[in-house]
C-alpha cells in the first residue's frame, strides 16, 4: 500500500515543476515521502512549490534551468543529478500548428527541450540508480503517441521520439532495477489547457461551456482531470509497487484515447 513514507528516503528530481502536472506530481511525491528538487526557468515561481513542498518533509530545494538550452543544462547535471532515485521528465508543449507548415527552428528546439535534454537527464542519472539498483524514470508525455493529435504537428513528432527513447532505455537500463515509463495525460486543468480553451474560444467565438463540452464530449469520464489524478500515477510508477511495470505508455485520459 503507498503511504505517506513509501518514498521516505528516495530523491525526486521532477522538471517542469513550478506549475500544472509537474508542480503536483512534485507536492504528491514530497507527500509520499521523497525529497523533491524542483526544476524549472524562473525561481520565483519554483519558491512557490517550495513554499507548498515546505508542507511535507524537508529537504526540497529548486534548480533554476532551461531544458531548451543545452548548455545550461550541462552545466546543472553534475551537481543536482548525482543522487536522484526518482526522475520525473515534463516541460511545456510546443505551441500548436500544423506540421506541414512548422519551420524546422520550431521542430529543432522542441527537438532539444523534449527529447535531448530527456536523453541527458537519464544519463546523468543513471550512475546513481545502478548503484542503488533502484531507479524510477516517468516521461510526462502525451496521448499522441498513440494516436496523433490534429494541430499538434511538432509535438507528435517529439513525444513519439521521447516515448521511443523511453523504450529504449527500458531495455538498456531495467537489468539494474530502473524502470523507464511514459505518462499520456488527457485534457488536465493546467494553464496550458486553459490556453487552449481560449485561443479556441477565440476562433471560434464559442461560449466557454460549448468549448469545454466539445473537448470532453470524447472523453468517457466527461470531466477534465484535476493535475493530482497524474500525479497519483506519477507516485504510483515511482514506488516499489511498480517494480515490475517497465517500458510502458500509461494514459491517464479518463478513456479518451480510442485505442488500446
Ligand atoms: P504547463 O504549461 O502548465 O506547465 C509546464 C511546466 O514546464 C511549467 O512549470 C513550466 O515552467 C515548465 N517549463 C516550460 N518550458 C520549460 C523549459 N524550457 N525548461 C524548463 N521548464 C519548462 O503544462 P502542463 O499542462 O502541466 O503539461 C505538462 C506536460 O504534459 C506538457 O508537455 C504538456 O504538453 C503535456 N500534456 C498536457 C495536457 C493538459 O491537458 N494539460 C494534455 C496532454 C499532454
């Protein structure tokens, strides 16, 4: 059963932290028992979720970087990830748009805020999991990886490209107690959602309720989800109860997505 100190003890970097998904999967993972580092571009916003991490447990503390620029992620990896037990990848997605007309300076940073900067993580984290023969590596990803989302044309290239990363690392890194998953969230309360709402909202003159009720008529729980029903999966993949779940794509889309 995971209780308040299933994680007691562990080290969870989670990226992507000030806000959304990434901020309550840090919160519920501090809630379990792990110290958390918070990683994000602005510490005045990451002194908020450390204000909330403050609640439960000690320890938490923040990293300033931006996953979009290499080098300064390079120069942040050899002091924060040398004793990481959890590592809970997620940013922001790329803005929305068509792939055929997406210009390739688009495709190239997407390319290095989702896919090499979550290459580089793993790697600088791994050292310390096989030596602990315990690590946990969760992508908070999307659902396109399984079916492509319209208008998402650079973010489906690059979740599918993370997702296969994760894979691949799975295979590579699961003899030495690491599972390597992605997490496919469906429509979460986030700023990021909120912002789809209203460009939508925008183009098509609709009432709020007619937008929300058009996205959620899909979706078979008819309800967005609240950020805490991912972080509860995020938890969940980073405790020993999942010790055997490795390589695996998990939607938590209230059965949105039409396929297995
Ligand atoms: P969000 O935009 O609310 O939060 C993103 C977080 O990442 C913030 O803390 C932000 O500061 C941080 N971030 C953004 N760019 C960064 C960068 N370059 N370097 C470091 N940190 C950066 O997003 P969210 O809704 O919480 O979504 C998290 C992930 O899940 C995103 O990749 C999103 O596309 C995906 N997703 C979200 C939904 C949804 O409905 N909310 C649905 C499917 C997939």
């Amino acid at each position: 059963m995971l209780t308040h100190n299933t994680l007691a003890g562990k080290h969870a970097l989670v990226c992507g932290a000030s806000q959304g998904i990434g901020r309550a999967c840090a919160i519920e993972l501090a809630k379990a028992g792990a110290r958390v580092t918070v990683l994000a571009r602005t510490a005045q916003t990451l002194e908020k979720t450390l204000e909330s991490l403050a609640k439960y447990g000690s320890g938490h503390k923040a990293v300033v970087c931006d996953l979009s620029d290499m080098r300064q992620l390079s120069s942040i990896l050899p002091t924060t990830c040398t004793d990481v037990d959890i590592l809970v990848c997620n940013s922001g997605g790329p803005a929305p748009g068509p792939l055929a007309s997406a210009e390739s300076q688009a495709l190239d940073a997407a390319f290095t805020q989702h896919v090499l900067s979550n290459v580089a993580l793993v790697q600088a984290c791994a050292p310390h999991m096989k030596k602990q023969n315990y690590g946990r590596i969760i992508n908070i990803i999307s659902t396109s990886v399984k079916i492509p989302i319209p208008n998402l044309g650079v973010s489906n290239i690059v979740r599918g490209a993370t997702a296969s990363a994760a894979k691949t690392f799975a295979g590579e890194l699961g003899p030495f107690g690491i599972t390597v998953n992605n997490i496919l969230p469906g429509f979460t309360k986030t700023q990021r959602l909120e912002q789809i709402i209203q460009n939508t909202q925008s183009k098509t003159g609709g009432e709020r309720d007619a937008v929300e009720d058009s996205f959620t008529k899909d979706v078979p729980a008819r309800r967005f989800a609240e950020p805490e029903e991912t972080a509860y999966a995020c938890v969940f993949l980073a405790s020993p109860f999942a010790s055997y779940i490795n390589g695996i794509n998990l939607p938590v889309d209230g059965g949105r997505t039409g396929c297995l």
